[in-house]
C-alpha cells in the first residue's frame, strides 16, 4: 500500500502545480484538475485510515500485555 499511496501524493502534488498553472491559459482545465486533485486528496485519506485500521488489528493480536 506504500507505492499506491507515495503514488497519488506525487500525482495531487502534480496536479496542484498545474492547476494554478492552467488558471492562467484555461479556466475549465483548471477546475477539472482541482476537481481529480480533491479526488486524489480522498483517496489518500481512505488510504490512510485503512492502513491505521490494519495497524490497529496488528497490535490487538500482538498484544502481550498479560503475560
């Protein structure tokens, strides 16, 4: 899950520069990108939490507190 996520980092970074660079030519390319970089930003965020909720299950069955 690593590469997916240093993946759509790179891309919403990408796609920030060249929406503020197609402000300036493109007004409806602009939007549009803005419009993938929100995507992207979602699904970075579902990326994260699920990573969180896997981390979350490992310790519960790795836990030994009890001994």
């Amino acid at each position: 899950m690593g590469k997916y996520k240093s993946f759509i980092l790179l891309l919403t970074v990408f796609l920030q520069g060249a929406a503020i660079v197609f402000l300036f030519f493109n007004l409806w390319v602009s939007i549009l990108l803005f419009i993938i970089y929100g995507i992207a930003i979602l699904a970075l965020f579902i990326l994260t939490v699920i990573e969180r909720i896997k981390e979350k299950e490992e310790e519960k069955n790795n836990d030994y507190r009890d001994y």
